[in-house]
C-alpha cells in the first residue's frame, strides 16, 4: 500500500500520539508519549447514543466525569475531550491521531496513513467485522473533523497475524470460498501479543526474531498465539473473534452441526444464534452467573458454587488444550506468556492452565504465581520449569509507537 507523503508533516516539538479506540458506543482514548509510554491522559466515554452518555478523563492523580450534551454521539465525546485537551495546553503536544481498527483483512499488515482510499477499504472490510470496522470508522470522521490537520494513522488488530503461513489460516472448506469471499482465519489482539512478545524478548534478553513463544491473552475476549522467530506463525482466533478458546460469553469452538440442529429443531433464527454463540455462552452460558471471572471465582471458592468451577474448569482447559497444540507449530519453545485483565490477575485460572501442562515442561512457583498479579509482571514458573511470565499487556503504547513510527518513515 503506498502512503501518501503530504499528509505526514510531525509538527515539530509535538511529542505525543493521540490513541483512539472506538467502539459503536464507546471511544477509549490515551495520550502518550510513543518513545517512553507515558500516558499524559486517558479515558473513557461510553454509553454513547444514549442519555446516560458520559466521558471519563484521567489525567495525573485526577478523574473527572462529565455528562455528554446531545446528540450524545462520538463527536459530541470528542468535542468534550478536545475541550479538556485545550484547557490542559496538551493539544499542541499532538503530532498525530493512532487508530485501533479491528480488520484490515489481507491488505493491511503494517500501520498505515488514513487516507480517502484507505477509509474506503476500511469500509469495504467490514463485511469480515460488521460490529468492529464500522464503529471504528465512526472514530476516525470523528478525529478528522475534530483534529483537521493532523495525519491519522490505522493500526489494525489483525495485522500481526498476517505472517500465519496458508497451512494455518485456511478453513477445510472448498478453496473457493477464500479465493472469491476472503473466508479464512484472520485472528485478533495481534497488538497485544506483539507487545507483550517483545517484552519477553526483552526478559529473554535476546532479538524478537530469536524468540518462540506462545502467548495467552486472556480478557473477556480470549486467544491464544504462538510467535516463531518472533512472527505470529497461528492463533486460535479465526475469521471472527468468536473462534478458538472458550471467552466471557462466546463459546469458542463448536461443531457447525449444533448450529443447524438449533435451527432446524429448536425453532431458533439465525440472530438467535449470533446472539447465542457470542453473547450468552462461554463462561456466562456455563456458569449461568457472569461473564466476570472475579464473580466466578468468588462463587466457586467462597460459596461452593458447581456451575461457577465448571465453567472456569472447561475455560482452562480448553486454553491448555490450544496452548499444547502449538507444539506442532515449533521445534523450540522459550516461554508462555499470560495477559489479559484474567491472565494478568487471576492465580487459580493461571495455575489450573498450567497443571495440564506438564509435557511442555511448564510448572509454576504457587508463591510467585500469588504474589504476581495486580500490575505486577515476571516468571512465575519454577526453576525447572520452562519460563512462564505475566506480562501487563499495553496495546496502547503499540498503536503510539507503530503511529509514530510510520510518521516519521514518511517524513524521510
Ligand atoms: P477486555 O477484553 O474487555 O479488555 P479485560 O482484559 O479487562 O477485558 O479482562 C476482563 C476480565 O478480567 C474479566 O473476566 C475480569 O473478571 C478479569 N479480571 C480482572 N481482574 C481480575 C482478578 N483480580 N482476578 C480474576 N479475574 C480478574
């Protein structure tokens, strides 16, 4: 994809990227400074189309929250943010806008200059993301009307994964199907297993493209990749997010025939389906409870709750079971890598993932696996063990990095 020059001009002495991540009601935003990962602002407006619409902003030790005026959409969010960027005197610290967008397909392997163009191949991208891509562009308009003459800059989700070779991202369906529509896997969080895989190189103390890792980032959406000669070589993530592990509430893998069955014989519609499979199942379907590992932990440790141990049982070992099956993909593996609001706090998900582990050579220390948590990052494992770290992940940083990067590449 060729980038245009004229756009990418860094106004000199502004030194910090703008992140923004835009959901159909929400935008999370940060600004940070791409070189060191300082985060001089952040927050959140959700609720947006609503009445409730609200924004969040963080900056230092203060969090302030105000109501959003109608039409209570992403500009009127943005027009608050701009508004506190201005009273703070950060806007002329601004050199650029940093997207997350969530699909680039197979044309978008790099971080790239928002154009007319590339706007438009966002767009025609959003048959593989129909809840992401769109809402994602709506951020971008939003931007480009509210910082007009700064370059805006996608860093898609996907883009990681574009290294997977064809034995990994074709589906067992017929060879037209991708040929013709562009079904295959793609995989997701491809920013936060590259941060977090370089972090680990930096614990390994040795290049990224000497590193064989595989990574778990375990939120509420949940994959699992594994990182040859510091390239995503597959992951558990398809076409959509909703294959692979078991998540909050997409059940992760399932027989196509279950689908036709709900149909056919239970009277359910197609969006009854979609609904099913990504809203209602995972840990929330099993559990009957919550989506909320915390809740499901608290139920299962405290209250004696079946439901809640089955359901995390099932999520644990079905991310084992992922993580193991990477090992047809390497013939050397330096570690295992937790992140993720589950991977990054939870000690009993992280130890019952590792217990059926064992083959891999993976056995963690119970202590530092305790005391590991809450920000905390490091080797949890044994000293036999296989190295095995939580490590916070910062997709933010990454999109003001990649940003900044691309900008000043332009700029030569
Ligand atoms: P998202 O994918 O929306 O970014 P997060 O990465 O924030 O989600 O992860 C949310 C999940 O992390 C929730 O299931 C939450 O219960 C879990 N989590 C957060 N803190 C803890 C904790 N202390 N112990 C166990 N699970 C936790």
């Amino acid at each position: 994809m060729t980038q245009q020059k004229s756009q990418s001009a860094v106004p000199a002495n502004s030194n910090a990227i703008l992140v923004i991540n835009c959901g159909s009601s929400s935008v999370k935003f940060s600004l940070i400074k791409p070189q060191s990962g300082e985060t001089l602002l952040s927050g959140l407006a959700e609720c947006l189309l609503s009445n409730d619409a609200i924004i969040t902003i963080k900056q230092g030790g203060n969090k302030k929250s105000y109501k959003l005026a109608a039409p209570f959409d992403h500009q009127s969010a943005l027009a608050v943010l701009v508004a506190q960027l201005q009273q703070l005197h950060l806007v002329k610290d601004i050199c650029a806008i940093g997207h997350r967008v969530v699909h680039g397909g197979e044309t978008y392997s790099q971080p790239t200059l928002i154009t007319e163009q590339v706007a438009q191949t966002i767009a025609q991208l959003a048959k593989l993301a129909p809840l992401h891509n769109p809402a994602n562009l709506i951020g971008i308009k939003a931007c480009q009307q509210a910082f007009k003459k700064l370059p805006q800059v996608a860093v898609f989700d996907t883009a990681f994964h574009q290294s997977m070779p064809e034995k990994a991202f074709i589906y067992g369906l017929p060879y037209s199907l991708y040929q013709e529509h562009d079904i295959r896997r793609y995989g997701f969080h491809g920013t936060s297993h590259y941060f977090v895989a370089k972090q680990a190189a930096k614990l390994l103390n040795k290049p990224l493209a000497q590193c064989n890792l595989i990574s778990a980032h375990l939120g509420n959406g949940c994959s699992v990749t594994v990182i040859k000669h510091g390239k995503s070589v597959d992951t558990s993530m398809g076409m959509t997010p909703g294959e692979g592990v078991m998540m909050g509430t997409r059940c992760g893998d399932l027989d196509a025939g279950i689908i036709f069955h709900l149909v056919e014989n239970l009277g359910y519609s197609i969006n009854d389906v979609d609904k099913l499979v990504n809203k209602e199942s995972g840990l929330l379907g099993v559990s009957g409870l919550s989506n909320d590992c915390r809740t499901l932990e608290n139920a299962m440790l405290y209250e004696n709750n079946s439901q809640a141990k089955l359901a995390l049982t099932v999520f644990c070992y079905r991310i084992a079971k992922s993580i193991a099956s990477y090992s047809a993909s390497l013939t050397q593996l330096d570690g295992l890598i937790f992140t993720g609001g589950i991977g990054e706090n939870s000690t009993w998900v992280r130890a019952e993932i590792v217990k059926q582990l064992g083959l891999l050579n993976f056995y963690l220390d119970a202590d530092k696996n305790q005391t590991t948590r809450f920000g905390a990052s490091g080797n949890i494992a044994t000293k036999d063990s296989r190295p095995c770290w939580v490590i916070a992940t910062n997709e933010e940083w990454v999109i003001a990095e990649q940003s900044a990067q691309l900008l000043t590449n332009l700029a030569q």
